[in-house]
C-alpha cells in the first residue's frame, strides 16, 4: 500500500511521528525517510523526530503486508502537544489543475 498526500504543518518546531505497523512501514515527509519500521514482524512502533516549517510538506506512507494480521497507523506529536494520530484536518490531496 501507498498512500500520497500534503501534510499541512500547523507551525514551525520538531514534531515526532510514530509509524506502528504489521508488517514493514515507512514513512517519507518531502522525500526524506523519516520513519523506517521495515520487516517482518507483528505490530510494532518505530519512531524518528525532524523539524519541519509551518505549510505544506509532501507525505508518503508506504506498508507491504507479509503474511498474517495486518495494520497501520501513522501518529505525531507537535510541539508542545500530546501524540495523537495525525487528524484528518491536516492531511489532504492536491487538487488537480484543469
């Protein structure tokens, strides 16, 4: 699986993502890997901090599925903030030019 979008940064600081996944998940912000959870494994929790500007970044998760139970979920934590998974609010498409 891979999903493509823009994530739009609220604000300016590091924020931690946590990429929990069964099997191998990675997660790229502006084509940078920021979270590699690869393997096989059950679910399990990989995490990695980066700065990151206020406006839109580039986002991909990518997820490859083994055998078994499956899952995914792509969580942050913004400055000063709790972790949480990453609202709707705040991750889009970009809307095709016609």
């Amino acid at each position: 699986m891979r999903w493509n979008g823009i994530t739009g940064i609220p604000s300016d600081g590091n924020y931690r993502f946590f990429l929990e996944s069964d099997d191998g998940s990675w997660l790229f912000i502006d084509a940078k890997r920021i979270v590699d959870n690869g393997g096989l494994h059950p679910m399990q929790e990989a995490e990695d901090r980066c700065d990151l500007k206020a406006g839109d970044h580039e986002i991909k998760v990518e997820l490859f599925q083994g055998t078994g139970e499956y899952g995914c979920r792509l969580l942050w934590m913004p400055p000063n903030g709790e972790e949480q998974i990453v609202p709707s609010t705040v991750l889009f498409h970009r809307r095709s030019q016609e």
